[in-house]
C-alpha cells in the first residue's frame, strides 16, 4: 500500500488534534472539555454546555446573560426562507428539509462573511446555534401543514422550542414541566461526541475553507443515516415492528443472523465497548419522563425486554454490543409529542454546537491541512483505449 496505511472506516486513525470532547470507550467515560457528562447532565443546561463547547470554559454568569441574549436575538429565520421552505413537497421528510435549509443560509450570509475574521466565525456559530430550532420546528410545522411561529424570544432555548413546535394562536400551550428539562437534558447529552461521522465531516469539508453553513449541511446529511443519528428513528421503527415483548427473543435471533441484513438498533458503538454513558443518563431520564407525563408506552417494554435478552446473549456479550445513546431518546421524545420523523432533527439541533466548536476549533488552528484520505486502489492496471467500433 506504498507510504500510508489502510485503515476503513478509520478505525485507527486520528485526523486532527481536538482539546474538546474526550472518550474512553472502555471505561465509558465521556468529558466535555473536561467535565463529566454526568456532572453536565445534572448540573448544567444546554446553552451553558453551548458555551462550554465553543469557548472551552463554563461561562461565568454575565457571560452566561450575555451568550443567552446573543443567541436569543439571533432565533428569527429570514422572510424568504420561509418561501425557499415551500418549495418542498409536503412529505419531504424534515431532515431533508433541514439539510437543505441550512446550506442555503450560506446564500443569505455571504457577502458579510469573512471567515478569516474570528468574530465573523463566532458569530455564524451563534447564528448556526440560534435558528437550527426555528428551523427545525419549521420543517415540522410545514410537513402538517401548520403555519410557521415565531421564536419567542421571552422563553429560554428549550421552551421556544417546544412553543415554536406545538403552540397555537388561541390556547396557551400547558407544558408540563419535564418536558422542557427532559429535551434539554437530551440536547446536553447529544452535544458533543468528537470525531463521530458528522463531526469528521464538518471538519473535512470546513478544511476546504468552506462556508460554514455549507458545513453544517454536510454535517446534517451525514447524521441523517441510521448508523449515525438516524438510529433514534430507527429505534423506534423496530419497536414498533416487534411490536410485543414476546416477539423479542426471535428479533434478537434475527440481528445475529448476518445474512439478515438486520442489526439492533441503537445497539453497538464504535468507540464504547463497555456501556455508552450517554445510554445510562437516558436510561433513567426515559422511566422519570414516562413517569411525571403519567404515560405509560408499551415500547418502553419491549425495548427493556430487548436490553435485558441481548445482554444476557453470547452474540451481543462477546462483540461487546451494549444500548447506546439512541436506544431509549426516542421513547422520550415520543413522550414530549415528537414526532418519530422529527427525531434525528432533535439530534441535529443538539449537536449543531459540537460542530461549531469543531469549526471554530478547527478555523482558528492555522496549521491544519486540507483532508484528504489516500485509497488502494483495485481497478484495472492501465490499457489502451479501443474505439466503439472495436468493443
Ligand atoms: N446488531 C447486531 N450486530 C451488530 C450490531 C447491532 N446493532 N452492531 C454491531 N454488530 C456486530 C457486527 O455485525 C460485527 O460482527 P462480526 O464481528 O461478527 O462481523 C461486530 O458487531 C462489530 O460491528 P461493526 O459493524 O464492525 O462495528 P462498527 O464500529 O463499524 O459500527 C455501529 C458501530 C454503531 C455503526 C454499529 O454497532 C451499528 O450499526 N449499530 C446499530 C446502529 C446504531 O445504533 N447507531 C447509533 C450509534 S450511537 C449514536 C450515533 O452515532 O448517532
């Protein structure tokens, strides 16, 4: 293979050096720029960890008043974008619309771009930050065809969000209180997560010297699979096909047979091989969220049904295959009245601030080259072109 390695899937590989987010996948340990996700998910709420991800400190609380109101002034989405929206077909399932609505952002802020400015990067993060829920609770609103809200920009980050969802003109919207906290804790856990696919792809296409809407986009389809944050949708899919816990051992039966083509969704991770932390937090919150909103959801038992079987499995014991972050998000997004489409949008807004911070990281670091992976290349050794005639 000449002068570099083959490594697919970049199992081995580190493409960068990153002070943000670290991993040891066989302890489960999971730190945001140092702290424990733990302490973040108790302590701590999602633009506090915005911040922390961003400038590389816990913001102290004037700077925690100032980055709020930042980002609540930039929540409003521009007029035509809400035309460019339309432009959809009514079904367009919303992580595409989110996918192509970020990237043309990259139209409307161009020309006051220069991204060699560190103020002008900050401030397309906080803008990346501030409109991917307007955006998000757009898409939705769209799909069922509910005219757009406006950001209530009284609210914090989480209850505009859910207003921008669900609200409608003539009934105050009664939320219980979990919900907000439930989908805040869920954004704080999903915020960060190093180099996973998304991230990796952000970085790659902002080492081109992107634009960095364009980046997020690329980020936002990369996500979009169920290997990566799709997994949350298709957690919920399989739950729903197996539709009883007696069903379980056989489905189980089915992810180990390779010619199946079928896996356990929201089972397995790259980088943990013990348990995904992330999981454990979720785990709890799922019971304590069902709990307090007084609903009770048949998949919550098939889902620890499936848990318990696969855990007990040879199959699942020996690959080291546990629950990941995506196993139990989607019963309580399902709980809060998300749809199941909307899922990996969920996903999308929380992990909009890991990505900035990689960019900026990755913006402000003069010494870093343009990605560009080596191949082996399998085709055919080099041949004489033959006329049409002669084929
Ligand atoms: N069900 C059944 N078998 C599995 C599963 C699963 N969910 N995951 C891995 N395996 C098997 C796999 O077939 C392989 O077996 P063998 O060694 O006999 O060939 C072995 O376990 C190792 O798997 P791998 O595919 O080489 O592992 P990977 O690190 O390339 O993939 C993964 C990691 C997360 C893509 C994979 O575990 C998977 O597809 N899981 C299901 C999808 C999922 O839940 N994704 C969310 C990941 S966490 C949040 C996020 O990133 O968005």
């Amino acid at each position: 293979t000449g002068h570099f390695t083959y490594d697919q899937g970049f199992v081995a590989t580190a493409s960068c050096k990153s002070a943000i987010t670290y991993i040891d996948g066989d302890e489960g340990v999971l730190l945001y720029r140092g702290y424990p996700i733990e302490q973040l998910a108790k302590h701590s709420n999602f633009l506090e960890v915005a911040h922390l991800l961003i400038n590389g400190e816990l913001p102290t609380a004037d700077e925690f008043k100032a980055f709020e109101h930042e980002v609540t002034h930039h929540t409003m989405m521009h007029e035509s974008l809400k035309t460019f929206m339309q432009g959809f077909h009514y079904d367009a399932h919303p992580m595409a619309m989110l996918c192509g609505v970020i990237g043309s952002l990259a139209a409307f802020y161009h020309d006051k771009l220069d991204i060699d400015d560190p103020e002008h990067r900050r401030l397309a993060a906080i803008r990346l930050i501030a409109k991917m829920p307007t955006i998000a609770a757009a898409a939705y609103r769209y799909s069922i065809g509910w005219p757009i809200r406006f950001p209530r920009n009284n609210l914090d980050y989480c209850h505009r969000f859910l207003h921008m969802m669900f609200e409608v003109p003539s009934e105050p919207l009664d939320l219980p209180p979990v919900a907000a906290k439930a989908l805040d804790l869920l954004f704080i856990l999903h915020a960060d997560h190093e180099q996973n696919a998304s991230t990796s792809t952000v970085r790659l296409v902002g080492s081109t010297g992107a634009n960095p809407y364009a980046c997020i986009a690329a980020g936002i389809a990369a996500l979009w699979g169920p290997a990566h944050g799709g997994a949350n949708e298709a957690v919920l899919t399989m739950l729903q096909e197996i539709g009883d816990a007696k069903n379980v051992a056989q489905a189980v039966e089915r992810a180990k047979d390779k010619d199946s083509g079928f896996r356990l969704m929201g089972f397995g991770h790259r980088v943990y091989k013990n348990f995904d932390p992330r999981a454990t937090i979720i785990r709890e919150m799922c019971h304590k969220v069902l709990n307090e909103l007084g609903v009770s959801d048949p998949l919550l038992d098939i889902a620890m049904e499936l848990e318990q079987v696969a855990l007990k499995d040879e199959y699942f014991v020996q690959r080291k295959l546990y629950p990941n972050v995506d196993f139990y998000s989607g019963i309580i997004y399902k709980a809060l009245g998300i749809p199941t489409s909307m899922f990996t949008v969920m996903f999308a807004i929380a992990r909009t601030a890991g990505w900035v911070a990689h960019w900026l990281e990755q913006s402000a670091d003069p010494t870093v080259k343009i990605g560009r992976p080596r191949q082996v290349y399998t085709g055919p050794v080099s041949r004489d072109y033959v006329s049409i005639d002669k084929r």
